[in-house]
C-alpha cells in the first residue's frame, strides 16, 4: 500500500502480466560480463545499461530499485550510487564466488535470500550480517493441501505404496531437470518404487520428456 512500481524487465511473458495489472512496463535486453559463459564484454553495452537505467530511475522518481535476481546488480550498483537511490537485491540461489563479485552483489545497500544457504557465501565473503537478510518464499498452505490425491495416482498409474516427489518450476535448463532425470537413473536405493511429478511449462519440455523417457516420470 503507498508503492508504486515500474518494472523494467527483459521477458514478454513478463511484461504482459505486469500490464495486465496497471503496472507501467519498460522492456529491454540484458547482457551480463566477466562471469562462466558470459557473452564477450561489450562497454558500449554495458554503459548504455547504466545510462538507460539512470534515465528510468529519473523518469519514475524511484525511491527504491529492487533486482530479482544478481545479474542486474552488475549496471544497477553504479546507477543507483549516481542518482544516489538505494538498491535491494533479492536473490533465489547461490551464486559461485566469481559471479558474487563481477556482478558486484557485495555492493548492494541490502540483499534479501530466500534462504540460509543462499546467504551464507555472502557472509563468508565478509558482507555485513546488517546488509544480508533471509525471506522464505512464501505459499498458500491452505489451497495447497485441499484436495484428495488419491485420484491422481490412479489417472497417473503410480502405485499406491510408491513415493511421489516433485519439481516446480520453468521448463529451461538452469532448474536442473537433467541432473534430476541423471540422478534417478543411478542405483535404486529405495524400499518402494519412486515416481516424479514435473510441474511447468517452458520452451525445454520437449527435450526433457526425450531425456526422461523410461523413467517414472510424469509431466
């Protein structure tokens, strides 16, 4: 309440959910440097992403910049320290300790993890605890655990003695899938048979439903 957001975003997807509900949207493509598999660094790029978010902090008066993820945080630290906005990154995972520094996260006025694990490499590079907080993604526990599952073991054909897990999330390479579908085509450890339940969609489900073919898996 009292917040007015813009988002500057490089996803389309994205982009028509936010104006779905009335939030004023800029679009451009991103480019990272100096980290694994980074593209060749480019500083007409690279200035042009600090200058362009400059002129969006100035065009919407922002009080605030907020990055979902590290990789912005790499022409959002000089931009905010120019135009003198604080700047809050909220990160999802952990990040190697070459990305922790070229994209400059120990920079940020504050970082928000979603977990101890993802905040801890932070702490161990000597990132003040003050700047580091811990916010678990929340869920609606309630919608969540109405219903009756049973239904779906039977539409699925998974036994009733077997142990069900699940991964959630995009279909694209970075969630892992791969090394999940890998894994579970090692030695059998378990006393009773173990099905997986992939939820999502995403541009890669067609080359994972290749790769799990023949495994208890279901999409």
């Amino acid at each position: 309440k009292g917040i007015k957001p813009s988002l500057w975003c490089n996803s389309e997807a994205m982009e028509t959910s936010a104006q779905a509900i009335g939030i004023p949207v800029f679009r451009d493509e991103f480019a990272y440097y100096f980290d694994y598999a980074s593209p060749s660094f480019s500083p007409r790029a690279y200035f042009r992403s600090i200058g362009q978010a400059g002129r969006l902090i100035a065009q919407t008066q922002a009080e605030l910049v907020h990055c979902n993820s590290a990789a912005p945080t790499q022409w959002m630290v000089p931009a905010c320290w120019r135009k003198q906005v604080p700047l809050l990154v909220n990160l999802h995972s952990p990040y190697l300790k070459r990305g922790r520094y070229v994209l400059g996260l120990h920079l940020a006025d504050h970082v928000i993890a979603v977990a101890s694990a993802v905040a801890a490499p932070l702490l161990a590079d000597g990132m003040e605890a003050e700047r580091v907080g811990i916010v678990h993604n929340g869920f609606d526990e309630m919608g969540l655990m109405r219903g009756d599952a049973s239904a779906l073991r039977s539409a699925l054909h998974i036994p009733q003695n077997a142990v069900v897990g699940a991964i959630a999330g995009s279909l694209i390479h970075r969630k892992g899938h791969d090394i999940l579908f890998e894994a579970m085509r090692g030695p059998n450890t378990f006393s009773r048979p173990f099905h997986l339940l992939v939820i999502g969609q995403g541009p890669e489900q067609t080359s994972f439903e290749t790769l799990a073919r023949g495994l208890p898996v279901h999409f």
